[in-house]
C-alpha cells in the first residue's frame, strides 16, 4: 500500500478563527478547548493574520502583560504563511524549518483549507514507518 506524501492528508482540515479584538486570554482558552497550537484570526470574513500559543508565550506571558487587557491584534502575526495541500510534506518541513515556524496554513486553489502543524509530522511519520 502506497503512503500519501501530500499536506492535504496531514493537516488538520478544521481552521479555528478568532476576532482581532478577542483577548489573549480567550484566545487561549479558545487553543485548549480545541487542542490546537494556533488560531487564524478573521473579522467580517476576511483572514487578517494567525495567533499562535508562541505568541502568547512571547509576546504576553513573558512581557508580564496581563492576557485579559491585550486584543489578539497586537500580538497576531500578520502574514499568514501558506502551501498548497498537493506540496509534500518534504517541502512544508522545509518551508517551516526555514522561517522558523511551526503552524502553516494549507491553501487549495487559493481557499484556505486547514492548518499543518509540527505535530503533523508525528503521524506522517509514523505512516511512512508502519505499513
């Protein structure tokens, strides 16, 4: 049996959105209840950029600012970085790797469709090891 290579069947097709004026706090909370490392942050449809729990870390708990007095736009990262779901999954550890990154969004002809994380790779490579 062959192993797909693709990001499309690695990541998590469920992207959790969060308004830019929600707080750093309910934006944790919001990471725990679904068990995720990241939020994409969207108002009146359109994606303006992705939180992730390193940014809350960084930006909020190690600056000692309190989380419930800072909006998610102050701390959200504004470029939302992509790959399209047929790239392998060479590629997409490449192209976090090389900017440092462990959250990249998956996009289908433009759409965004999911969310490929670090954790990912776990699974991936467990597939490809056991057949």
């Amino acid at each position: 049996m062959e192993t797909s290579d693709c990001v499309k069947d690695y990541m998590d097709g469920k992207i959790v959105t969060i308004d830019p004026e929600a707080s750093a706090t309910n934006a944790a909370k919001l990471m725990l209840e679904h068990k995720i490392g990241s939020l994409v942050v969207k108002k009146d449809g359109t994606y303006l950029g992705v939180l992730t729990e390193g940014d809350i870390s960084r930006k909020v708990t190690a600056l000692e600012i309190a989380p419930n007095e800072i909006p998610v736009k102050n701390i959200m990262s504004k470029d939302i970085l992509a790959i399209d779901g047929r790239s392998t999954m060479r590629k997409a550890f490449l192209e976090m790797n090389k900017r440092k990154i462990r959250h990249i969004a998956v996009t289908d002809n433009g759409r965004y469709i999911g969310i490929l994380s670090i954790k990912d790779f776990a699974n991936y490579y467990s597939n490809r090891i056991v057949k």
